[in-house]
C-alpha cells in the first residue's frame, strides 16, 4: 500500500489490496515544509500515518473486505511495535519520487 502525496495537499491510495509494504511517496513536486492532514513527517526516512486516514483516502477500494484486510495489517503493525500509540498512527518509509 502506497500513499501518495502531492503538493497542494492532495493525498492518495496507490496500489491499495498490497497489505505487505506500506510506505510514504513524495512526489518530486512537495514542499519539504508541506503537510498533509493525518501524515506527521518524522524525520528525512520516516512518517506517522493516522490510522484513520487510511480508509478515507481516495484510491481505496470501497469493500469490506479491504476494511478486514486492513485491519488486520494494523494488528501486524502494532505486533511489530510499527504503531505510535499516543498518535494512533502507523510509521511508513518515506520515499521520494526522482
């Protein structure tokens, strides 16, 4: 699962049914001081992603089996200790687009 973010603030779900990666993409276009509702920028390699943003993104599939597969994948998450508590977030790798 690929979340894609773009300057302008525009957030979007690539590649959605793929519960085993999950990372941050910055298009080439973003700001280093933009935000994004629900995305914390911890550092150059690493982001909090709201829990609850995930399902509200444009590119989810609108089923409920996602919803089961997804939950599952935070349950994975929070076994790994992939979870911030406090922010009720999951850390994703941040890549940047060339």
């Amino acid at each position: 699962m690929i979340i894609e973010c773009f300057d302008g603030g525009e957030v979007r779900l690539s590649e959605p049914s793929d519960f085993r990666k999950f990372k941050l993409v910055l298009h080439p276009t973003t700001s280093p001081a933009m935000q994004w509702k629900g995305i914390t920028l911890l550092d150059e390699r690493n982001a909090l992603v709201s829990i609850d943003l995930v399902p509200t993104l444009a590119g989810r599939p609108d089923d409920a089996d996602w919803d089961r597969q997804y939950a599952e994948m935070v349950a994975k998450a929070r076994e790994h200790g992939w979870i911030d508590a406090e922010q009720a977030a999951i850390r994703a790798h941040i890549e940047r687009m060339p």
